[in-house]
C-alpha cells in the first residue's frame, strides 16, 4: 500500500503525512476522458437558458455546441442553466425572441445560436440576451472545423462568461493530471493533458514512479518529478513535441518544480546539501541560488502574481505552515496561523489571496487564506484533500481526492459555494495542474 502523498510535500516529509490513509492503486493501463459530477451548486448560481442551435448539416453534428457551453457554465459554479425541458421556445436567433417570455420562466440570460456546413467546416453563429434587459448583449460567428467545433464551444463559452461576470473565462484552458494503474511493484503512472472539462486527454508520458506537473507560464511546457534513473530528477518536456530534458539528478531530493511568472526562472526543494531547502535556478544559465538554510524540511515553493516573493512549506515551527520570503532571499515570514497544518500553497491569480491544504478534526481540506485579514475559509467538504491548482481566472481550484477507495480529482467555487468531482472510470488519478491561458 503507498500513502497517498504529493510528490514534493508528501516525499518530502512522510512524518507529517503518517495519518494519511493508504491507497491501493487499481486503474487500468489506460485513462478515459474524465466525466464531471456535480456534488454541490451554488444557491447564487444566475438562471441561463441555452437554447440548442439550430443546425441544417446533414446526419447531424459531431457535437452539442450548446450542451457544452451549458455545461461549462454550470461548472463554473456561477450558472445555471434551465434544463431543457423548461425551455419555452426554440428560437435561434435575437429577432424570435419574446423578452416577456423568458422572464416567466425567470431566465436572466439567453443564448441563441444557429450552425450552417460551410464546406469542410461550420459557420456557428451565437448571440447573448439580457433578459431583464430586454437586449442583446453579444453576438458572434465563429468558423470551426468538425474535430474544433468542442474548442469552439469553450471559446463561445469564454465570451458569455466575460460579457456577463466581467471576469475572462477559463473554458479554454488545459489540466494536467496523473493516472495511476496496478499496484505495489506493478505500479504504473501515466501524466495526461485535458480539456478543463476532463475530455480530450491524451498521455504525455507513462513512468514506474510518481509523477507531478507543473505548467511553463506560456502553456507549452510541463516540468515534473521523475524517479526513472533511480533518484528523484526534475525534467522539462514540451507538450506539444515530446522533447525533453533533464533539469536537475543532483543526489537526494529533486522535487516541486515551480516556474517564475515570466518563465526564466524556477524555484525547487532540494537537499543535496543536507536537508531539502528553496532554491531557484536561472533556466537560461543553470545557476542555482539557495533561499533557505534551515534545519526544517523546505519544500513546495510558488511564486507571487509579481514574481517578486515565493510562499513554501515549512516545519520549522514544528507542524507544516506556509512560510512568505523575496524571491532574491531574505528573511522568511510565516503567514499562516490558523490550524496545526497549513501546506501545498497557492496564489490566487491577483495575488490576494492563498489556495492551501488545511487540517481539522474532519481531515485535510482546501482552503482560502485573505492575505490582507489572514482570515481563512475552508472551501471542501471531503476528508483526504491535496495538490490545489488554481484557475487562471481565480474562480475555481482543482485538486486531488478520494471518493471511496478511488482518487480522483475534485474541482471547487473560489468562494466554496459550488463543487464537483472528475473521477476516471479507469481508475486513480492524482497530481492535477491547471494551464495558464494559451493564448
């Protein structure tokens, strides 16, 4: 049985973890799309309705434009969208539409949209309404070929999320995840890359140990943890091309990659002068700059919005906590209070916040730490929490967890009202990391 650890906080430090409960890993060798179960919405949720588009291509299209745009706003937390068996109409353009009837229903929004064949590809055309306001807020034609027309969707998904929050939406992005298969000396990892919405993965790579991704600031690369050598190495891969390299095999612990905002840099733990300890190497040079020289186990940097500090975990109070300190070094300042277990931190895309796993009496758990008033709200429910990853966006956080004897990867509302799951119906998955925005 293995302990269900992180690759940089649960390697690092097995003592602190000793309570987590054991898995035993029992996927099959291959990772399916992962299926999104909502386990809570929110009662704030806006009522939208998405009519189906109207399409004159012949056999039907390869995919529900509008399912999935429904879909992706429901799994935002923020909507929710009439089922459509409440829709009073079908209209697929703003000239049908009635304002008053859509109020009966108590939709705030409505969109509409028609798809023609245009040669080899589809012409998509959508629009948005303001239904309390009685007009048109967006409209759009968007060209897709058939294999893009769920890109497409993300992308329609991304407008109607912005024109009404204000906020840019994440629908576009990717995650990257790892799929374990077998169990004890048969054991397999495989990383993938997805859809946000779990569809689409395709595997990276597949290795004999653990693995744990973290994105390039650009999209294009992933840096993770490998023991393929027999010590623990960090190694850069571009996703697009398979090309590869090995950043660092120094002897003891290579672990918890993290890129600097502007992608020149990147932070580690490594104790291949004694105990693990902060570092940060230019990738261009290969130098390495230590930030840390403490007795503690150092460990799971992240860097600020700014790049100008990094947070870290830190026993050195006796129990992990979140340490804050420049990121050219200095004098480290401990920011979290609340709770004997504080670790796996995160910023918020503005840099206000920290995302983190907390321990209570119930188990470990994602949390939100306001850095101006320290105050900290516990955002999930479920026992066996890790591995946060945040939404560019700031509206949403990925992590790992267990649903039964099964991991699997749960998704929460930044501000913890609406949550859902992504388990695989092959097996474990563990070690999420949400894209930046890729373009």
């Amino acid at each position: 049985m293995k302990q269900r650890m992180s690759q940089s906080l649960r390697r690092l430090a097995a003592a602190w973890l000793a309570s987590l409960v054991a898995l035993c890993l029992t996927a099959n060798a291959q990772a399916q799309n992962l299926t999104i179960e909502i386990t809570r919405g929110s009662d704030q949720a806006i009522p939208i309705a998405i009519v189906p588009f109207e399409s004159q291509a012949a056999g039907g299209l390869p995919q529900d434009v509008a399912q999935i745009v429904s879909d992706d706003l429901e799994h935002s937390g923020q909507f929710e969208p009439l089922s459509r068996s409440a829709l009073i109409s079908l209209p697929s353009s703003s000239k049908d539409v009635f304002y008053d009837d859509w109020k009966r229903v108590n939709a705030r929004y409505l969109v509409v949209g028609k798809i023609e064949p245009q040669g080899s590809d589809y012409r998509i055309q959508y629009e948005l309404m303001d239904v309390a306001g009685g007009k048109r807020m967006l409209g759009e034609t968007v060209t897709s070929s058939a294999s893009d027309l769920r890109a497409s969707a993300h992308y329609i998904s991304d407008q109607i999320f912005e024109a009404i929050t204000g906020i840019r939406g994440a629908f576009s992005t990717r995650i990257a995840y790892v799929a374990a298969s077998g169990s004890g000396d048969n054991a397999r990892y495989a990383l993938y890359v997805a859809d946000a919405d779990g569809h689409n993965a395709q595997q990276v790579l597949s290795s004999d140990d653990p693995l744990s991704p973290a994105w390039s600031p650009d999209g294009s690369k992933l840096a993770y943890v490998s023991f393929e050598s027999g010590n623990s190495a960090i190694y850069v891969q571009n996703v697009a091309t398979g090309e590869r390299l090995r950043l660092t095999s120094f002897p003891g612990i290579n672990g918890a990659p993290a890129w600097s905002p502007d992608g020149r840099k990147m932070a580690m733990s490594l104790s291949k002068d004694g105990q693990p300890e902060i570092y940060v190497m230019d990738l261009a040079s290969r130098q390495l700059t230590r930030l840390t020289n403490n007795r503690a186990i150092e460990t799971e940097p992240d860097w600020s919005p700014d790049g100008r500090s990094l947070i870290f975990t830190s026993d050195r109070s006796g129990a992990p906590q979140l340490y804050r300190m420049p990121a050219g070094g200095g004098e480290a300042q401990r920011v979290t209070f609340t709770g004997s277990y504080n670790s796996d931190g995160r910023f918020s895309p503005d840099g206000k916040a920290l995302f983190m796993i907390t321990r209570d009496e119930n188990g470990f758990h994602v949390a939100k730490q306001d850095l101006d008033t320290s105050r900290v709200t516990v955002l999930t429910d479920t026992r066996w929490d890790e591995s946060p990853s945040v939404a560019p966006n700031g509206t949403m956080v990925i992590f790992a967890t267990q649903q039964g004897s099964q991991g699997v990867l749960g998704a929460v509302s930044s501000d913890g009202r609406a949550s859902f799951r992504l388990p695989s119906q092959q097996g474990d998955v563990r070690e999420p990391a949400w894209s930046p925005y890729l373009n």
